[in-house]
C-alpha cells in the first residue's frame, strides 16, 4: 500500500458536504456584503477565472506526476526483466 494511501486514511469530511459547506459560506458572504448585484457579479467573473487558473495548474500538475509514475513503471519493467 502506497504511503498515499495510507496518509488518506484519516476521516475526511466527503466531497459532497465540503461542497454544500463552501456553497452556503459564498451565499452567506455575498449576502453579508450588501453590494449590488452588478458588483458581486464581477467579483464572482474574477473569481472564476482565477479558480480555473489553478484548476488548469492542478490539471498540469497532475498529467506530470502521472507521467513520471508511467516513466518509472517502465523503468521498473526494464529493469525486472534483465
């Protein structure tokens, strides 16, 4: 078993109320900040872009690290092989 793995082990809260929870935290802040709709709009547009920056980092982020486990595997092949 990976140390991945293992590490994730402990309780984690599921995706599904870590998504309800961070919902209703924006829905409370944007209510909370009584700015105009044309306001909070704006805000929400940059916001979004800059989620999908990092979301576009991740992504790259990941296809490397998947590339390295598919390099090392092929190396570890090579190598029982000889």
């Amino acid at each position: 078993m990976s140390s991945e793995i293992k590490e994730n082990k402990e309780a984690t809260k599921p995706i599904t109320l870590l998504r309800e929870d961070l919902i209703s935290a924006i829905a409370k802040a944007i209510n909370e900040s009584k700015l105009p709709a044309f306001v909070i709009e704006g805000v929400l547009k940059d916001f979004i872009y800059e989620v999908h920056i990092a979301s576009q980092r991740q992504l790259e982020a990941d296809r490397q690290k998947w590339q390295d486990v598919l390099t090392e595997e092929r190396k570890d092949k090579v190598i029982n092989q000889q």
